[in-house]
C-alpha cells in the first residue's frame, strides 16, 4: 500500500484528481471505476476543470460505479446514478452509453449482479478504482464481515452506514436498507486502487485497514493484498497511524517514475 499523508483534504483531492487525469491522458480509452459519497467531491470538480481549461478528453473513457440503492431508479434524487450525473458526468464530455451503475431497479436482482461483472469484464477491466472509506471500514457498500472474495453482489446496509447517510436523505426511515455493490474480490481485479479518506471520523477505519490485520471485519483492509493501492489521508484521517513518519519518509524518497501527479 502507498499511502499518500497530504495537508488537507483539498491537496488530496487535487492530487486523486491528477492520478487519475494521468491515468485517461495515457489511455484515452481507460475504464474508471467510481465512487460517490462526500469524499470525491472536489476530486470531480478538480476533473471537470481539467477538462475545462485543459482539454482532458472523456470522449472514449468508460466508467463503472462502485455501488447504488436497491430501489431506486437513476431519476430518483438519491441514486447514485443521479449523484454522478450531477456532480461529473453532466461536466465533462463522456458518452452516457458509457457510463454504468448497478440497476437498482432490476426485476431480477441476481442477473444484474452477474451482468455488472460481465460488462466489467467485456470493457477489458478496471484500470483505477476510486474508493472512499467508511466509518466502519467499508469500501464499496462492502460492510464488515463480508467475504474478501466476494463478486458484485446484493447486501444490507449496517445501521451505522444508514446513520452517517442519512443527512442527506432527511430521515433514517425513509432511506433504502439495502444496495447492489461491486464485491471487494471485484474491486480487487481493478488493476490500481485509489482510496480517499479524510477528516477525523476515519481516523479508526484509517488505522485499522494500513496497519491492522488483514480481516474481513474491516473490508478495506483488503486492500493490502493489492498490488497497486495508493491511499491519500490528509492530516486528520491519518493521526491514528503508528507508522505515519514512515509513510512520509517513503513519499519523500521516492525516485522521479514513482512520483504520482
Ligand atoms: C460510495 C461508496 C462508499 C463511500 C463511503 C464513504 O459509492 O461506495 O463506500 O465511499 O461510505 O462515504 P463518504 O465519502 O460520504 O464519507
């Protein structure tokens, strides 16, 4: 794992934002996988102004998002797919047809999930997956004591996930209970992982998937096993890390190739 500690939340997310820039200017066709949440948001402002001012090309690039609510069509104010549409797609010069996110709405719930995995597949893989990480150290909508190994697949939402969401839905009672996710085996295929977590409410989660255990209580912890991760944390996420000089002192001495942005 490459961790990144960056100042502020605003540093890291310009620097993801770069990462990933660099990522579709080598491969004009790249396949991005996508998060929501509060996380990326200034990484997709940061993404829309590259492709204002600088010409950073959309054009051929296909996305995959992370997860969505079972239930809730793309029109639905809280779908993730009206999430993304309002806060990159509508932005930026990318081919609808191109852009997936689970169905939530499938009749047949099962074959959506199997389909995601195959539409991943057809599209040659993931080149680089955002991540955010939750409270509880989920990734995707992967809650603790799911399989490392697990496939897109259909999972209940803990009370905790509903908890730290539902600001935005009003109330807890009117938010969905359960969604379709990449599974973390999926996520793991991705052939690089970038994982953004910021603010003092990660500190834990930080804590227990750089330096715990490898453990299926902790679903980002799988991350260890990949062989292309880069966390970026800024100040206040990363003051639990018992190894923090360490991750600086790395990021310091990198030679030129391995610099990111
Ligand atoms: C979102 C997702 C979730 C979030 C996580 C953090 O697509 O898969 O894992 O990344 O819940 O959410 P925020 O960024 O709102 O703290």
């Amino acid at each position: 794992m490459e961790i990144l500690i960056r100042d502020s939340a605003e540093i890291g997310c310009i620097l993801g934002a770069k990462i990933i820039a660099r990522v579709v200017r080598e491969k004009p066709d790249a396949v991005l996988g996508l998060a929501t949440g509060r996380t990326p948001l200034r990484l997709y402002q940061e993404l829309i102004r590259l492709h204002r001012d600088e010409g950073l090309d959309f054009s051929r690039v296909t996305t995959f998002n992370l997860d969505e609510y079972i239930g809730f069509a793309g029109t639905h104010v809280q779908s993730y797919r009206y999430f993304m549409r309002e806060n990159f797609f509508r932005h930026i010069n990318i081919d609808p047809q191109r852009t997936h996110v689970p169905d939530g709405t499938a009749t047949n719930l099962h074959a959506e999930c199997r389909g995601y995995e195959q539409r991943i597949l057809d599209a040659g893989g993931i080149d680089i997956q955002l991540l955010g990480l939750g409270r509880n150290g989920h990734i995707g909508f992967n809650e603790p004591t799911g399989s490392l190994r697990s496939r897109t697949w259909i999972k209940i939402l803990s009370e905790q996930t509903l908890r730290d969401n539902s600001a935005v839905f009003g109330s807890f009672e009117a938010m969905p209970k359960h969604a379709l996710t990449m599974g973390i085996g999926t996520i793991l295929d991705a052939r690089r992982c970038l994982l953004l977590a910021f603010g003092p409410a990660k500190v834990r989660a930080v804590e227990h998937m750089v330096e715990g255990p490898l453990a299926a209580i902790c679903p980002g912890s799988a991350l260890q096993l990949h062989p292309r991760a880069t966390v970026i944390l800024d100040e206040n996420s990363s003051a639990g890390l018992h190894y923090a000089d360490h991750y600086r002192w790395v990021d310091s001495h990198k030679l030129d190739w391995q610099r990111n942005g």
